[in-house]
C-alpha cells in the first residue's frame, strides 16, 4: 500500500511540468512576425507560414495617450512583448509595411481595455470584438494600442494581435465559436446530469454547490469567453470585465465549498474558518481592484490572496488523497491541470520563461482546465453513487437473508400468538353477554316507561273530563300535558323500535300489497289536521304492487305525512303521488314551506338529528326520519329527499314493484279477463 501510494503522489507530481511542457511544445509551433524597433515587415514569405502572431519590440509610452499627444513623448523600447502581458495605463505603437498580393487583416484575441488607432484615426470607438477584423492596407501603416489605466488585476492582459488573409481570420472565428459553443454544451450537460441526480437523493448537499459552480460557469462561458456567444448572438453590449469580477470570486468560493463537501472531516472547524476569511478578504480585494483602478496595490494583494487560496484548495486535496477519502486522487489530479494549466503556463508566458503562441489561439487553456477539473469531480460523483447502488444492493441480499429466516420466527410468534387469541375470544364473549344484557337492560326501561306514561294518560282523561264542569283555566294546561305525555310515549315507541331493529329482532311480515291503499287510508286520519291548516292537498294514485309489511310502511307513510303537515306553510300545498313506473313502486310527497338547506338535507336521515326548522317544533322526536328510512332500507329501498329552501320540499320512496298478478295470485282474486260471461 506504501508503494502504491507514494506512487500516486510522484504521477501528481509529474503531471504539473508534463502538462506545461505539452503546452510549451505547441506554443512554440506557432508562426510570429517580430518587430524591431518598433517596425515589422510583412511579404507574401512571411505569410506563407500561414496565421501568425505579431511580437517583438513596441514603442511604449506611459500613460493613456491620442496619436496627437505621442509626438511630444520619448518612446522606450522594454523587452519583447510576452503573450499575456500586463500593460494597464500603457500605449504601444508600431509601424508595419505590408507587400502581399493578398489583402491582410489584423484580429485580437482579446481587446479589453484598448483603443486602436489606424494611421491616426480610431477604430471602433464603441469597442473592438472579437470578431472584428481590421483591415491593413499595402504599404506602410501606424498601429497604435491605449491600454485604460488599471491595478494590473486583471487587467488589462496584451494578447498578441493575429494577422492572416480573411478566410484564415474567418475560419479561426468559427474555431472560436465551436469551442465556446462545446464548452457550453459541457456545462449544461453536466448541470443537468448533477439536477438530476440531485433529484434522485435529495441528502447529497454537494450537488448543489456543483450545480451553483456549473451556473456560474455557463455565465462567465456565456459574457465572457474570448467568442462572447450571447453578446454576438443578441447583439448585447457587456463588459467582459465586469462579468469576470461578478462572477470569478463566486467560482473560487464555490470550488472550496465543493472540496470541504465532497472531502469531508479533513479539515478542523478552525481551518475551515480561516480559509473562509481568506476567500472573504480575496473577494473583498477583488471588486475593490476593479472599482478602485488606480490603486496599484489591490491588485497585488489580490494576486497574493488568489495564490493562498489555490494552495489551500491543494493542500486540502492532498490531505484528503494521504487518509485515502473516496475520490480525493482523482479530484487532486484534476486540480494540479487545472493549477498547471490556468495558472503557472500562463505566468510561464507572461513573464518569459515559456515562448508565447498558439495555446490561446486556438484552444483557450484556462476554459478547458476548468472542464477537466469538472470532468474528475463528475468522475468522483458517479463513483460515489456507484458505491451508494452498491451498497444498497448489499443491503438486498441481507434483507433475502434475512427474510429466509423471518418464518422460522414467525412460526414461533404464531404460537404466541394463538395463546393471546384465546385470551382475546374469552375476554369478547365476556363483552357479548356484558352487551346482551344491556340490550336486556333498555328493553325493561323502555317497557317502564311506556306503562306509566299510559297509566298517566288514562288518569288525565278522567281529570279532563271532571274539570270541565267548573274549572276552565285548570282545564287549559290538560291538553299540553297529553300533548307531553303523547310525546314520551312516541319517543319511547321508537326508541324501542330503534333497539330491536338495530339487534335485527324486528320482525317483517311482508306480503304483497297495493301501496295507493295503504297511503290513502293515512291520509284520511290527517284530514283534521290538514283542513285545520288550510292546505291544499293534491293526492293522484295508480296501482303499485308490491311487497311489504303493512303495518311498518303505515308508519313510514304516517311519518313523511306527519312532518309535510308540521313544515308545511298555512295556506300552503301537499301533493301526494303513487304509481308504478316499470320495476319500481313510487311513492312522493312534497309540501311548500321553508324548506331544508343542501348541508342540512346530508344528514336529515341521521337519528336524533332535527334541522333548524324541527328545532323550534316541540313534537318533534329526531327520530321519525331515521326510522322510516330503516324500515325502507329493510325493504330494499331507498328514501331521498329534495328540497329549494322556502319553495319545495319532497320526500321519494322507492320500492321492489311486483307485476299485478302475483298480488292478485296472493289475494285469490280472479282477473276480471279470466271470468267467464
């Protein structure tokens, strides 16, 4: 394990001056036109290198200055111009003489920050793009480049200006183009791959820093690649500048956090705190150089803060890869890419320690260190779900194993219990004879109380008739209390009937009957009561046959006639109907009145229950619809109710029909077709 794992860290090792070295290679096949003094010269041989580069010795002046303003400054001549080189608050100019046959066009890669003078006269004063290719002219033609003042942090960086024929500038454009438009087809990938997963197991925190590093990616890809998509696309006029300080700071922060989350327990609360200081004092430093540009120092503290926090972010991957954390190797061997890349080759170009050329031209380094290091932590990411599947699918074979041997303990639990069941059947039979004898217990109350109550109704028809001969005001309060007494013997009738049907003791003596008989026989015993009134009672009746009990269907019919009389308005209108509309035998009767509200016909057939119109009725029991609605369910029917408060109210009743020959059958009667003449 010690040699593998001290061999690791040499191939970490390695990879940082390979990788340079590879890049180095490439930059170096890279054609350039060098300027002497100040002055380069350009034929058809030099262009037949194809694309070149153009370096060498500039006249510098300090400061921002016009083609007007140089004459009156001395020109020095630094060192070449490095690929990459910071030159903030700085002009550089040179003269190049042109002789090709071809036209020639000039292309920067990246112009932030500077304005172009061509032979004195300012070009793209809105701004120079990428895409922008400036013609030149054959003969001789004065370049000059003002670079805005700046704390060299970050900008503003010289990029070596290409110069080639149209279709060379052309076709390297729509190089450009496809390498942003990959990259960004890379990021949205990986965001969704990362949603999804996100969505799939919601504990895994990390995702989201990922899925917040990868947005801000797409951002910086979008505004601020050296191809600027949406900015070519929509026509949008963005600093890159200003995307870059927006949003460079959030990406470094976002690294660490997604380090310190998928790295767990390396570092010490304490540790963790300061690195977060630092990137709060490097972001802090950051828009502070941007803002503040004048101030040179910001943007060396910025510098110095923005190296501490990569090392950390290394050290701390080199800690997670020494206690072997799951995928701290493979992240760390993206991070030294990334660190080799984006950081070190291009310090290596800037300050001439490695030669400048193709390795932003046609490929942007620090883009495609940035997919490489997302690319290990996705790496890291599916190991990671791939350990989690695994692990659940150990879990499956436990829970196989496990399940092999729940029978032999169910079997010993079922014996248990079989004990405990019968505890239990010896405990219920103890509560059915408990409930028999309360079944018992309210059919003795309910035979008590009906014995008085008539004793006391007999007694008070004898004081009734006493009274009347010389005590009329006594004699006033006799018809309320038969009216109470009535009442207690009513609710005792049917609470009694409620118990018997409820224990199934009620017998039914059903047999086939027309139901217009029985309604019509109730309906004269209300005539009193209904002509008292003064209601207007519509009755239409045809034969309908059925099968039933008719001492219990009297009831039903006297209930619904007894509450239509009660509710119905003076004056107002009773329409009975009974007929035989094919397999059904219906019965209705509506009454005009205040009526029942939709909530309160929901539970019109409950028992006790009395809606707000038979609360202010004393003779009302609560019971009457509850009953007759059981005696027509034990007929297999069915009572429904409608009503349109203050206009119609109407109970349905549906019963079984039978065809007339069986009642006739029944009844012995002889068809009148079957007589003879």
């Amino acid at each position: 394990m010690k040699k593998k794992y001290w061999g690791g860290i040499l191939v970490l090792i390695l990879l940082c001056p390979l990788s340079i070295w590879i890049l180095a290679q490439i930059n170096s096949n890279m054609p350039a036109v060098i300027a002497h003094q100040g002055v380069a010269y350009v034929d058809d041989s030099v262009m037949s290198q194809g694309l070149s580069m153009l370096g060498g010795q500039w006249e510098q002046f300090n400061g921002v200055q016009d083609p007007q303003e140089l004459e009156s400054f001395q020109p020095f001549y630094g060192k070449p111009l490095q690929y990459a080189g910071r030159l903030a608050d700085t002009t550089l100019r040179i003269s190049i003489t042109i002789d090709t046959k071809e036209p020639l066009y000039l292309l920067f890669p990246l112009p932030d920050g500077m304005d172009l003078y061509l032979n004195g006269v300012e070009m793209y004063p809105e701004g120079i793009t990428t895409q922008d290719m400036i013609p030149l002219p054959n003969g001789q033609t004065e370049l000059i480049l003002s670079y805005e003042e700046g704390n060299n942090y970050p900008r503003w960086d010289f990029h070596g200006p290409l110069i080639g024929t149209g279709a060379q500038l052309e076709r390297l454009i729509r190089i450009w183009m496809a390498m942003d438009l990959f990259a960004i087809g890379f990021y949205l990938c990986l965001l969704i791959h990362v949603i999804v997963l996100y969505l799939q197991k919601r504990s895994e925190k990390y995702l989201l820093s990922i899925s917040a590093m990868t947005i801000c990616l797409l951002i910086h890809n979008f505004f601020s690649s050296r191809f600027s998509s949406l900015s070519y696309i929509f026509n949008l006029d963005i600093s890159r500048p200003i995307i870059s300080y927006l949003f460079l700071p959030l990406e470094r922060l976002l690294y660490f956090e997604t380090c310190c989350q998928l790295i767990p327990n390396i570092l010490s609360r304490k540790a963790h705190k300061s690195i977060r200081f630092l990137l709060t004092g490097y972001i802090f430093f950051y828009v502070a150089a941007q803002i503040f540009v004048s101030f040179k120092f910001l943007g060396v503290v910025t510098e110095a803060l923005s190296m501490m926090i990569f090392g950390a972010q290394g050290w701390l991957l080199f800690q997670g890869f020494g206690n072997k954390v799951r995928g701290a190797g493979t992240i760390l061997t993206g991070y030294i890419l990334y660190f080799s890349i984006s950081i070190i080759f291009f310090q290596g170009i800037r300050y001439g320690i490695l030669p400048f050329g193709s390795a932003d031209i046609f490929a942007h380094p620090r883009q495609y260190s940035v997919m490489i290091y997302l690319l290990t932590i996705s790496i890291v990411i599916h190991d990671l779900f791939a350990l989690k599947f695994k692990e659940a699918e150990e879990l499956t074979v436990t829970l196989k194993q496990f399940n092999n041997n729940l029978e032999t303990m169910v079997d010993e639990k079922t014996q248990e219990i079989q004990t405990s069941n019968e505890k239990l059947t010896i405990a219920y039979q103890k509560l059915t004879d408990m409930d028999k004898k309360k079944v018992i217990l309210l059919a003795n109350v309910f035979h008590n109380l009906r014995s008085p109550i008539s004793v006391l109704i007999g007694f008070l028809d004898m004081m009734e008739a006493a009274l009347k001969k010389d005590a009329d005001k006594a004699a006033e309060f006799i018809p309320r209390m038969r009216q109470k007494c009535e009442y207690l013997g009513r609710l005792s009738e049917e609470l009694f009937l409620i118990s018997r049907l409820e224990d199934d003791k009620v017998d039914f003596n059903k047999k086939s009957e027309d139901l217009s008989i029985v309604v019509g026989q109730t309906i004269n015993s209300f005539r009193n009561a209904i002509d008292n009134m003064k209601i207007n009672l519509t009755y239409t009746s045809k034969p309908a046959f059925c099968h039933i009990d008719v001492f219990r269907m009297q009831q039903v019919v006297e209930n619904l006639l007894d509450n239509a009389v009660r509710y119905c308005n003076h004056g107002g209108d009773i329409t009975i109907s009974v007929s035989q509309p094919g397999q059904h035998v219906i019965f209705s009767i509506a009454n005009t009145g205040k009526g029942i509200n939709e909530e309160e016909q929901k539970h019109i057939f409950e028992r006790y229950y009395m809606n707000r119109i038979a609360n202010q009725n004393q003779g009302s029991t609560g019971l009457g619809l509850y009953l007759s609605n059981e005696i027509v369910l034990r007929h297999q029917g069915a009572l429904t109710v409608k009503s349109v408060p203050n206009e119609l109210t109407t109970f349905t009743v549906t019963l079984p029909a039978i065809n007339s020959q069986a009642y006739l059958s029944e009844k012995h009667i002889i068809p009148p077709s079957s007589c003879m003449h």
